[in-house]
C-alpha cells in the first residue's frame, strides 16, 4: 500500500509545462506539428497564416458561423484573447511546405482555373482570387488568407460550405457571394489549380492589396467578434 501511495503521488506530481506549445496540442492532434497539416485532405494547414485570419475563424467557429463538431466544442468557452493567442501562435510558425500532390484532371480544366484563379470572369462579375487573396495568392496580412499548399479535397468542401450556407463569415460575406456566381465545374477547376501550385519560396502574406479589392469582406477584420 505504502508503494501504491507513493506511485500515485509521483503521477500527481508530474506537471506539464504552462506553455503555448503545450496548449495547443489539441490543435496539433489533427492541423500537424506546428500546424502544417497532415495527409488527411480535411485539415488545412494554419501555420504561418494571418494571426487576423485565424482569430476570426476561431471566432466563427465558436459563433457557430462555421461548422465542424470538434472545433466548435474545442473553442466553445474559449474568451477573445486565448483565441487571439493561439491565432498569434500558429501565424510565427513556418514550417517547409510539402510538395503539391498530384492533380489528375484535363488541362483544359486546369487552365479554367488558372484564368479564374489569376484573372477572374468578368462577363459574369466574378473576380479573380488573385484580387482579394494577394497576386502570388500567399494571402494579405492581417486577416485574408493564403489559397497555396492546401489539398484539393479542402478547397472543395468549402466551396460546397460556402455553397449550402454551411460555412458563413460576418457580414458582408464576400466568399459566400463568389461562390454563388460559381458553377459547381468552375469552383473544382479552381480548388485543381490551386492545389497543383507549388508554394513559393517566399510564401508570407503581402503587407497591403497592390490595389483595392473589388469586394468589401467583413471577415477582414482583424479582431471581428460576433456581428
């Protein structure tokens, strides 16, 4: 009994370290080490993305404009400024990118999502993503993330979020409303191309837009709250 006593108090004397890096394995468990993202398509990498962006789809999460059981429970309780720190947290890490997997599609249907992608469709208003998500679309600090090194299958079950009003951002939801000009051919053709893009050497998100983007984005505030 008396070794019992002692074993058990040991364990209980085991401490974890009181450190960002401790507190964010629940993040880890499924986004990868440093928030690099794993083989599973469904979970993006967050590292090194806008500390704005991330913090707003915590936010999202926990208002329940975006759905995903896990993060919702996991972010639930959390207050603004643990949010802003684990936000702050993943947007220093940057880990090497992989390179892009291999997409199996038909040129043609790469090439119609380059030219949306880079140049939009302006006979059917629909801007480029270059427009709004930077022209090396590594993503605009603080709050507009980067479209490279994500899996094809992410890409396209956000464009079906945003499509079934599944996914929502605060007001104006500028994603929502591109999606909606999108057929269901052009949104694959641009989750295609994006995902057989390499990442550049320089993959940080540009300071400012070159020019004004050509929609106004509620989600482009760098510490949005609920609306």
């Amino acid at each position: 009994m008396c070794a019992a006593a002692a074993s058990a108090a040991a364990i209980g004397a085991t401490s974890v370290r009181d450190t960002i890096e401790e507190r964010v394995r629940a993040c880890t468990v499924c986004h990868g080490n440093e928030g690099r993202a794993t083989s599973d398509g469904y979970y993006p990498r967050i590292a090194g993305k806008p500390a704005g962006y991330l913090f707003n789809q915590l936010v999202n999460f926990r208002e329940g404009r975006r759905r995903n059981a896990t993060m919702t429970y996991l972010v639930s309780n959390l207050p603004d400024a643990y949010l802003q720190e684990i936000a702050g947290y993943f947007s220093t890490q940057h880990p090497p990118y992989p390179a892009p997997q291999a997409v199996q599609v038909p040129a043609p249907v790469l090439e119609r999502g380059r030219l949306l992608a880079t140049q939009g469709d302006v006979n059917r208003n629909i801007p480029a993503c270059a427009a709004c998500h930077g022209e090396m679309l590594t993503g605009v600090a603080p709050a507009v993330p980067g479209l490279l090194g994500l899996p094809r299958d992410y890409l396209n079950s956000q464009f079906g979020a945003w499509r079934i009003g599944a996914r929502h951002a605060a007001a104006p939801d500028c994603m929502a409303e591109v999606t909606r000009r999108l057929s269901v051919e052009d949104s694959s053709a641009v989750a295609a191309y994006l995902a057989s893009r390499a990442v550049p050497a320089n993959a940080a998100p540009a300071i400012a837009h070159s020019k004004k983007p050509p929609l106004d984005c509620g989600s482009t505030a760098p510490s949005r709250g609920a609306p």
